[in-house]
C-alpha cells in the first residue's frame, strides 16, 4: 500500500510543468471571473506595508530599543558620579551668659559643596555587567527578528486567505448561475412533459445548498480581510495572485534541518542568552571580591554666629576606600549559586528550542513537498471534472442522463475547484513556512521593496551617550 502511494506522488510530481505553474495555474483560477487590474496590489508590495506598519513588530522594535539603553546604563559604572549639595537656611540662637545677661541673634548659615566618586575597582562586575547588557542587545535583535519572521508569515497567510476567499465565492456564484439556469431548463423540460416534478425538486433543493454555500463563502471572505486589515494595515483592494518561494529554500530535508538549528533566531537568541546567564554568574561572583573608590570633595561655609571663632571655613579632600566584604549572612553565595542554576536551565532550554526547530524544519519540509503533490492532484480533478460535466450535459439533452445526474456532476466539480484553490494557498503559505523555519523569511531574502530596519543603528546612537533625555528620534 505504502509503494502504491509513492508511485501515485511522484506520478503527480511528474506531471507538474515546472517552475512558475502554481502561479500560472493561480492566475487563471484565482481571477477566472476578471482580469486582474494593472493597479492590484501584488503579495511582496503587501509585506513590506506590514513590515513597515505592524503594531506588533513596530511594539517589538520600541522594545529593543529601550534593551539597547543597558548597555550605557552598564557603562556608567566606568564613569564618574558628580553630587552637587547646598543648603541654607535661618537660625535663631538665644545665649545665656555667665553675668545673667541674654544674648540673641538671627544667623543665615550655608554650606556649598561638590563630590566626585570614581569607582576603581568592584570585582569585575561593571566589565561583566556590561558585557550581561551587549548579551541581552544581541539576544533581542534576534528576539526581533523572529517576530518579524512571524508578521511577514501572517501577512503570507492573510494575503493568500483573502485570494482564496474571493476565488471561492467567484466559483460559488458560478456555482449558483449553474444551478439557475439549470432549474430554469428542467422547469421548462417539466411543462413539455420531459422530465417528473422530482427532477424539478432536485434542481431546487441543490439552487438552495448552492445558495447557503454562497454565503458561507462571503462569510469567511469578510472575516479574511478583517485579518489583513489588522496584520497589513488596510483593507484589501485587488490581489494578484500569490507566487512560492522555492528559489530561496534548501534542497533537502536535511539542509533545512541544518539551518533550522544553526540560523533560526529563536535558536540564537536562545543561544546568547545562555551567555547573559553564565556572564550573571562572574556579576553575582564579583560581590565577594574587595571593592575600591576614589572621592574628592570641595566645600563652602559660612556662620555669622558672634559666639564662634571661625566665620568661614573651606575644605577640599581626596580619598580613597577599600573596603573588603566578611560576611553578608549569605546573600552573594546564596546569589552566585542562584545564577549557576539559571544558566543550567538556560542550556537545557536551548536544547529544547533546537529540538522544536528541527521539528518544525522537518514538518515545514514535509508540508511543502505534500503541498506539490496536493496542487498537481487538484489540477488534475478539476480537469477531469470539467470533461465529465460536459459529458453528462451531452448525454442528459440526449435522454441519457437524468437531472440529479448533471448537478452531481456540477457538485463534483465545484468541488474540485475548492480543493483547488485551497491546495495553491496552502502551496504558498507552505512554502513561506519553510523559508520561516530555516530563519530566512526576511526584507534580506524576499528583496523588498522596503528599508530594511537595522537595530545597530539605534544602538551605536546611544551606547556611548554621557548625557541626554530626548531618544534619537527627538522624543
């Protein structure tokens, strides 16, 4: 049985005619009611309005920019503090003195002063608290990169969802006409005494199912193109009809497994943030260590109180403090071995994602290549349930054929034509699916007509900034 299934796939893989059928055979199916205008919006022109608009991807872009502010927040363990202090205020004193006489004044004393702290040494933990940050950048950018993976396959899928949609109602309104005129002829048949009252109720009961087809058909039509207002950012207008990507994936099953757990950015991602966990245990390491600042400090005051000797004092100091910890009750140990078990978990969820990204390599593979075989076994039965129709419609005017004989016909063919369309949309969604799950699905591979958003350059604005409120982009 399983050789009988595999002679009948590569049978219909043989009889497939090459690069660009799927899109040929799309656009005479997928517009067989119009033509297609020059104007219609095609599936690349789509993707790159969702790369550019999604809320989703754009929320995720805002994320990673606020990561990349880390590192400078890291950085600035490097940098001096600069404390600046004054205070003043009114003093009233009241003296008693030795001869039983009073004295009183109202003071205004003030002190000005400025410290600079420097931290010399903290055992290591600003270098590694910001190599945790350039870490946590790296992982991001590839966090975003998955997600605007998964935007532009939602894009993919409700682009290809509303095509088929509107492909299935154009055919369920020809389905109807059909079913019209089909009743029309057997009412006419039924009053010269041809054919029985039940072949007229025949052609009325399926003109009815037709009609109820009809409007599911609208039905997820409408839903379909609330989805792509949502993921592309405007109702669909005309849609060209939508062309695989098979130029771009790998060639064997096993290539595809290969990139799956070497390029895919869940992967990597998962893989840098083992190293932000295995770095936190060098930062949490680093509390046990001594620690050493500089701090200079110059200052300013003044008191107008008659009873003292020193009206003015001004001071500036250097020193420097070591201070080496004993005992925290247990706090960093407790911290340091917390970190150790995160990075465990780290690895091990590493391993889980490479798992998943084989599996869905594998599974992306297998659905693409049975996607081919579902096109071309779909192609084949609307073909022959066009010449079947045709045949039953000759042999029913000739008397051989009843009634229920061509509307079977006509169901069959209908049909087909649905297992059709829905077999291209899934031939394009499918092949995107792999593309995504080798981690190639990008502005990059696609060329499109869009800039591609690069999050270093956010990055480099900020990583080295002393000082500032607004963001690079004057917020």
């Amino acid at each position: 049985m399983n050789g009988r299934t595999a002679s009948t796939g590569r049978e219909l893989m043989r009889r497939r005619s090459g690069v660009g059928h799927v899109a040929a055979w799309a656009a005479l199916m997928l517009a067989c009611t119009a033509p297609v205008p020059a104007w219609a919006e095609a599936l690349p022109a789509a993707l790159a309005k969702a790369y550019q608009t999604n809320p989703q991807l754009n929320a995720e872009r805002a994320r990673q920019r606020a990561t990349d502010e880390n590192v400078p927040q890291a950085l600035a363990g490097y940098r001096p503090q600069i404390v600046a202090s004054l205070s003043a205020g009114l003093q009233t004193v009241r003296n008693l003195l030795p001869d039983n006489t009073v004295q009183t004044a109202n003071l205004k004393p003030w002190v000005i002063g400025v410290t600079v702290t420097q931290t010399l040494f903290n055992g290591f933990r600003t270098a590694n608290s910001v190599r945790v940050a350039e870490l946590q950048v790296q992982s991001g950018r590839e966090a975003l990169r998955n997600v605007g993976q998964g935007v532009l396959l939602d894009a993919v899928t409700a682009y290809t969802n509303v095509l088929a949609n509107q492909s299935l109602v154009d055919a369920q309104r020809s389905n109807v006409a059909f079913l019209r005129e089909t009743l029309s002829v057997t009412q006419r048949r039924l009053n010269a005494g041809d054919v029985t009252p039940t072949d007229t109720a025949q052609a009325e009961a399926r003109l009815s199912r037709g009609l109820a087809d009809l409007n599911a058909a609208e039905v997820a039509l409408a839903v379909s193109q609330a989805t792509y207002a949502q993921v592309i950012g405007n109702p669909p207008s005309q849609l060209r009809p939508a062309d695989v990507v098979d130029r771009y994936l790998p060639k064997s099953r096993e290539d595809a497994m290969t990139m799956a757990i070497r390029e895919h950015p869940a992967v990597m991602a998962a893989g840098f943030d083992v190293d932000v966990a295995s770095t936190n245990i060098r930062v949490a390491e680093g509390a046990l260590l001594p620690s050493a600042t500089l701090q200079g400090s110059a200052s300013r005051s003044r008191q107008d109180d008659p009873t003292l000797g020193t009206f003015a004092t001004d001071q500036a100091s250097i020193v420097a403090n070591v201070t080496a910890p004993i005992y925290d009750g247990g706090q960093a140990a407790s911290q340091t071995r917390q970190a150790k078990e995160v990075t465990a978990q780290s690895r091990l969820v590493l391993d889980q994602v490479r798992n998943q990204a084989r599996t869905a390599a594998v599974s992306a593979w297998v659905a693409n290549e049975g996607a081919k075989i579902a096109v071309s076994a779909s192609e084949s039965e609307v073909k022959a349930a066009t010449v079947a129709l045709q045949g039953v419609q000759r042999e029913a005017s000739g008397g051989q054929r009843t009634t229920v004989d061509v509307l079977n016909s006509q169901a069959d063919l209908i049909q087909a034509k649905a297992r059709l369309i829905g077999a291209l949309r899934d031939r394009v969604i499918a092949s995107y699916t792999l593309l995504s799950a080798t981690g190639h699905l990008d502005v990059k591979t696609l060329n499109l007509n869009t800039p591609d958003y690069l999050p270093e350059v956010h990055y480099q604005q900020v990583r080295d900034a002393w000082h500032g409120l607004r963001t690079p982009s004057g917020q």
